[in-house]
C-alpha cells in the first residue's frame, strides 16, 4: 500500500485528502498531510481523523518517514520546490496544476525528478477526459493528417471577485503569480499542446483586471504558429457567465469540433484536402454542398463523455499509483508540465513586450519581466533571478 | 425608371446584369453595360439583347446619356477611379465590395461622392439578411448593455487553386490587392464592426498561400481591442473544405452567437455581468447551473433566417433604387465601405510590421508597404503613392 501525504490542505488538498482517506484510490492510502496554517491542520483532524499525521513543515513531514509519496497542493509557486524536496527525499511526487509560475523553477524540478529515480505526476485531470484522450490518439496517429488550424475559445471560467477575494495572495503577480492563465486554463494550454503539438510563436493580447478588481490577467486572445505552417488561436476569460468551451482542429484529413468538453464531432474527408483542391473545382464542392450530398465529402462521428470532475482527480491519482506498482506508462508525466507553463508565459511576455515571442520563452527575461509586476504591485518580494 | 448601366461584365456583374435585365429590381432597368474585353461585351450581346448599350469604356458610357447610375463590379483596384468618373459625370453609384484596396483611394472616393450630391451606395449584400439586421439594432440599442468581447471563425470560403487560376488578376498583389482580406471576407469585415463596431487595434498573423499557389493572404488570425476595453479575434481562412461561420458577441446584459449566418442564438441576462459579479458567488451560479436552473440566469431567443445569397443581393440594388426615388435611407450608404477597407488594411499591415497598428491605419504607411509587395511580385506597376 503506497503510503501518501497531502502538502497543502486547500480547495483542491482537501479534495485529494477526502478521496484518500475514503479509501478511494486502489493502492494507495493517506497517512499524513502538511499545511503551514492551523486552521488548515485543525480541519484534517476533524475531517480526516487523528489517525492522519499532521505537520506544520514540509521538512518534519519528509524526517517522519511516513509517506512513500506526495501531492503538492499548495499555491503555485511553491510547485517546484517543494516537489524538488520532496523528491530529494526519495519520496514519488504528483504535482498539482499548473507545473509552476515559471519555466525556469519547473526546469530544476523536471531536472531534480529525472536525477531521483522516483515517480513524477501532474494532476492534469483533464487529460483523462475520455474525449480528450481518444482524439489525441486519433489526431497523433496521423489518420486525420497534418495540422492545419486549432481554435479553442475557453471563456466558460467565469470567476467574481468574492472569488478573487477569498485569499490574499490569489490573483496577484507575486502571490499567484497570474491570473487565468496560471489557474483556470493551464488545463486548456496543456490539452491543446497534448493533442495538437507545440506552438512555435505566440502572440498575446492580454487585459488586465477585465471588469474585476485585480491586477492580473483575465482576458486572453493568442495566436499561435506551429513548425508546419499551421496557425491557431487561443481565447479565454473569467467575465462570461455563459462561457463558451469550443475547440476547433482542422486538419488536411478531418475536421474536429469539441463542445463544452463534452461532445466532438469528427469529419473524416473521403480524400484529403490537398488533393480536393487540386482534382475538384468550386463547383464540384457546391454542387454537392447544395445537392444535400455532403456526405460523399466526408463521414461524421460522434464521441460524447460523461465524466465528472471529482472523477477526474481521483483516475489522475489511481494512474499515478497504477504506474509506482507495475510500471503502466503515466497518463500525465510531470515533466510535461513544463508545456503549457511555458505557453503561459509565451503569452504574458508577448503582452508585455508589445510583440511575438517564440515558444519555449527566453526563461530568464521572463522572469525578469515578472518581477517588474511584482515590484509594482508592491505585495511580495521579487524572485531571485540567478 | 432609374437607366442603370453595370460596369464590369464578369462574374458579378453578369449576375447583376441579368436580374437587372429580368426587371426583378422595382424601379429599375438595365439599359447598358460596359466591359474593355470584348468577349464580355459579345456575351452581353447574345444573353442580354441587343437594345442593351455595349461599350468598351468608361467614357463613354458616361458621355452617351442612356444611364442615370452605375453598378461598379470591376477588379477591386478599379472601384474608387470608376465610382469617382461616374458620381463626377452626375450618376448614381452603387459600388460592389470591397470599397477598394486601400484607403487613400476610398477617402478619394468618398470626398467625391460627398461632393457630388448624388447617391452612392455599395453592395454589402450580407447586410440584408435578417439576422443580421436584427442583431445589429439589438446591439445598438443597448439592450444588452456594452459589448466585451466579438469572435468570428469565418473558415467557410473555401477556394480551390483552380478559382485562384481563372484569372491573372486574381489573388495577386498589383492586380487584386491582396487574397482573402480582399475578396471573401470583407463581408463579415463590414457586418463586425456594422453589429459591434470599429476597433481602435488590431494585430494579425498572416499566412501568406497556406496550401495555396497563390502569394497572398489566405489565412487570417486577428485580435482586435475596442474603445471601451473590449477584445476581439478574427479569423479567416480558404482552405477548410466544410468551414467554420459562427460569431460570438460577449455583453454586460446578454450573449449572441451566430452559426452559419442562419440562425443566432440570444441570451439576454435576468441581472447584468457587472451586478452578477458584485452580487453572487461562485457557488451561486454553480448551483443554478448544476440544479438545472441556469434559465434562472437568462432567457433565450433563436432567431433564423433563410436567406439565399442571390436574393440578398437584388434586395441591396431595391433599396438603393427606392433611396433615389422617394429618400428611404440606405441599408448600406457608400461611404461606409471604408470601414472593411481599414480594418483589412489594419490586419495586413500588422502582419507586415509585425506589431499591432491602430486602426484605421496610416494610409501613406500602408501603401508604401502594398506597393513593396507588388514590386516584389513584378507583374504590375506601382501605385502611384504622390
């Protein structure tokens, strides 16, 4: 039984905490978890039973011998160094999301897992969206050809400001270190890049503090270049209360449409698009466009998924436990959490510069630039650069 | 009777001739057409009847006396000198779209027509659909309060290499002007910024023959910022064989989207976004939307329309022939064809520069940087930039 301990009894921890001490993961229970708080502690012996061990220190939690494995659940700039403790002491590390703030500070604990031996997860929950996971099968096996164009508008994280007020450090650049792109939609920047590849260039027009009393980002319009020529675009925001989840992926083979993560409609072509374009005219598509004959240009499939959120969570855990037993390749490595931090910061650093940038980001001027915002909020000191 | 005379006797203007012809615009007849190849004049000949006045120039259609207005469907290029010739010889101008290639010819064209005092108007046929008419009084009357955000995926212009091949011209920088800005989508660049308005900024990436032997625009990723604070994208493309038409409208009291320009979906919120957000939690919108009591947060209205596409352009030519007659005003007034005009110009020359421009742009900038591309391209003289 892989022994686990819960760092950070927030929101999510004591999620993870619950689901643990139910007995809900298959070969894993929780014996510890760690939270610099008292409140925090006094909830877990409350909630959790005194049978849990509680501590103060992540360093009192890594001497107790107590845990084989970790969750880190604290805010995120504390990712990558407690998971680099954590690791150091020979102890497996699943991460929450997102991966970091930064790319440089996800470089040394990427670098810290692959030198300890020990297993490595992020808790991209999203990524066993059973729809999610099937068109990455179907677009990385190339049956749909190469990419052309993504599209996902993501504005269904509406978030007020008594969200944004609940804590201190939430929502600022020194505390959280971003807005909707280091919270709500690090799940989205990793899913596209799971799916679709890595971009190449960036360009953001990023508002700051749209229509809510912070100084962060919470409106995002990107595009995105990729190697092969392909373009996308990448759109979300916390001020719609009726959010549109619509991602959209052309390809030379097919065509992809996934609404509310919920439904994806895929077109596979009868003949790729290259060669419609050099054997049909015009015509020939509107001939049977308007002759009701679509269907010899292609044939639709429907995929639907039903998946819960808790449910998420807990598959990320039980893959994470499955792979520290017998070795089952990891549904979501953390060293790939790297990519959509990344992609994160591709877009902040566009916005501040007032231009493109290439994705993977120059990590030390962004760094540089994020201490600017932090020596302007004037909240928290600056990070150390070096 | 308005004596019409359809300069251009190419695609449009032989669709044009031919109803005009048919008598199905009220108050209108065709008595002449006018057309430097001779092919298009032997055409006019045999299809339309030999009481039809054929001529090989502008000026002398002008000198002859038998038109009192003009429909302008020549190249692109050629709109803004032609429209000035005729509304100088005392004609009525409807133009077809766009306005022209740059705006310092359509600020020509519009000062001329200011002066003239005779009525100009220019076939944005897309304006007449009624969904769109009824979106763009909802939007302007301020029902649903301020807008915060405007996204249209507009990938439904497909366009094989073979359309590209029908004529020298075409999509070439010195003898169209430019591809997908130019041609297909200036109607969804008039009816963005009719329904929401002009931005202030805009930036795009440009991919220039993407899948295409052509060496123009062709696929299209724009943001846009407005006035108030609001965001935007644009995207366009012709290589996508069952393309995308839907358009997103984010404001304070509703939400509107658009698919296919066939039916619009319009939420109109029982508490504005702002009052949502100083008034209810997170959890209380969870609740109504997971208790299945999201109506509680907004009604909804469908609208749809079953406009064809022939239709909508004999309905522009009625109304700009009933302007004339008894001072109805225009559905689409000439001079706000420069609208579209900028906002590509705007999309080009960001992608040129590499930065976002304001909008309308530098009209001298812009066509310096055009004429850098037609030199490169070395078909066609420079434009004359005094």
């Amino acid at each position: 039984m892989l022994r686990i301990g819960v760092v950070g009894i927030g929101n999510m921890g004591r999620a993870h905490a619950q689901y643990l001490a139910a007995g809900q993961i298959e070969g894993a229970a929780l014996t510890a978890v760690c939270d610099i708080a008292p409140a925090a502690l006094e909830w877990a012996r409350t909630q959790l039973g005194s049978e849990i061990k509680r501590f103060a220190s992540i360093d009192d939690l890594l001497a107790s011998g107590s845990v084989d494995g970790v969750i880190i659940a604290t805010p995120h700039y504390d990712h990558p160094p407690l998971a680099i403790k954590a690791l150091r002491a020979g102890l497996h590390v699943l991460v929450e999301k997102p991966a970091g703030v930064y790319t440089k500070q996800v470089h040394e604990m990427n670098a810290a897992a692959e030198t300890s031996g020990r297993v490595f997860g992020i808790m991209f929950n999203q990524r066993t969206n059973e729809l999610y996971k099937k068109l990455r099968d179907l677009v990385q096996s190339g049956e749909l050809g190469e990419i052309r164009r993504v599209n996902w508008i993501i504005n269904s994280w509406w978030r007020p400001d008594s969200y944004y007020k609940q804590s201190e450090w939430r929502a600022t650049w020194g505390g959280e270190g971003g807005g909707v792109l280091v919270n709500q939609a690090p799940h989205q920047l990793d899913l596209v890049q799971w799916i679709a590849g890595i971009p190449t260039k960036v360009w953001a027009k990023i508002v700051y503090g749209s229509h809510r009393d912070i100084v962060v980002d919470n409106d995002v319009t990107a595009t995105f270049t990729y190697a092969n020529g392909a373009t996308g675009s990448f759109i979300t925001a916390t001020h719609d209360p009726v959010g549109t989840d619509r991602l959209e992926i052309d390809l030379n083979r097919g065509k992809i449409v996934v609404e509310d993560s919920k439904k994806a409609t895929i077109l596979r072509f009868a003949k790729s698009e290259d060669e419609m374009n050099t054997t049909m005219s015009m015509a020939d598509v509107m001939r049977l466009f308007m002759g009701g004959q679509a269907d010899k240009l292609y044939t639709t499939e429907t995929i639907e998924s039903t998946d819960g959120w808790g449910v998420q969570h807990r598959k990320v855990f039980s893959d994470f436990s499955r792979h520290i037993v017998d070795g089952t390749p990891l549904l979501a490595p953390g060293s790939e959490g790297i990519n959509g931090v990344n992609l994160a910061n591709a877009m902040l650093l566009s916005s501040w510069l007032g231009r493109e940038v290439d994705n993977p980001v120059d990590e030390d001027l962004f760094l540089a630039e994020l201490n600017k915002r932090i020596a302007a909020e004037g909240k928290y000191p600056p990070i150390k650069e070096d």
